[in-house]
C-alpha cells in the first residue's frame, strides 16, 4: 500500500483529458496510455504520456498497476520518443511526484522533452 499520497481526484485536467471533456493535441493513443503535446511547452518537443488508469505517481503506478499496465505505458513513452523523432539527437524522459518535487496536476505522468540541448537537469544543490 503506498501512503502519505492523496486520493485520486477525478476531476485533475489529464483525467478529464482521457474523457475527452479537454481537447488536447495527441501523438498516441492506445489501451494502457494516452501522449500529447503540453499546452505550455519547455522545449521545441513536450509531449506528456500519461496511463490511463488512476494512479497519482509514479510510486502509486508502481504498487497498484497490473504488470500488463506498466510493460504497456513503458513501451509507450519508449514508442512516443522514437516517433517524434527525438533517439537520434537525444532527449529528457522526467515525471515529478509531490510538490518538493514540482508535480502540479496529481495524475501520474512522464514528460518527454527534446529539439535542442536542454543543459543541466537539476541546478546545483544549495545548503
């Protein structure tokens, strides 16, 4: 069981993405995930690939999802890279969980970025 995370809120914006109330722009769409471009873009390429099951993160995934459900969304992000066309160059596969960590909508998610060099992933630890 994981604790310390909040329940599943039905009504996060990806939630109302995968019930098709919230248009978005998306680049796949099968049984175990959905990916779409971020409405507000950090890199040429932000795609978000997101389960479709209700799972806050990537430790609430870990423990509840089937093990069919974690090969399927995987090989999604994988397949999604590979489409858009960021392999060759290279690319940021991130997801946040709680707020020290800068989750901002409590569905759990990766983010994939690409299109030009991104830098350093974390700035340099403060004291």
């Amino acid at each position: 069981m994981v604790t310390g995370l909040p329940p599943y809120d039905e009504s996060n914006i990806f939630a109302r993405i995968l019930r098709g109330e919230i248009p978005s722009k998306r680049v796949h769409d099968d049984a175990y995930a959905v990916a779409f471009h971020d409405i507000n873009p950090q890199a040429p390429v932000h795609v978000l690939v997101i389960p479709r099951g209700a799972y806050v993160s990537l430790a609430d995934f870990s423990a509840k999802a089937s093990d069919a459900e974690i090969a399927g969304f995987w090989r999604a992000v994988g397949r999604v890279a590979k489409e858009l066309g960021l392999e060759e160059r290279g690319y940021r596969a991130l997801t946040n969980m709680g707020p020290e960590g800068g989750q901002e909508v409590p569905h759990f998610h990766v983010h994939l970025f690409g299109g030009r060099r991104l830098g350093r992933m974390v700035p340099g630890a403060q004291a």
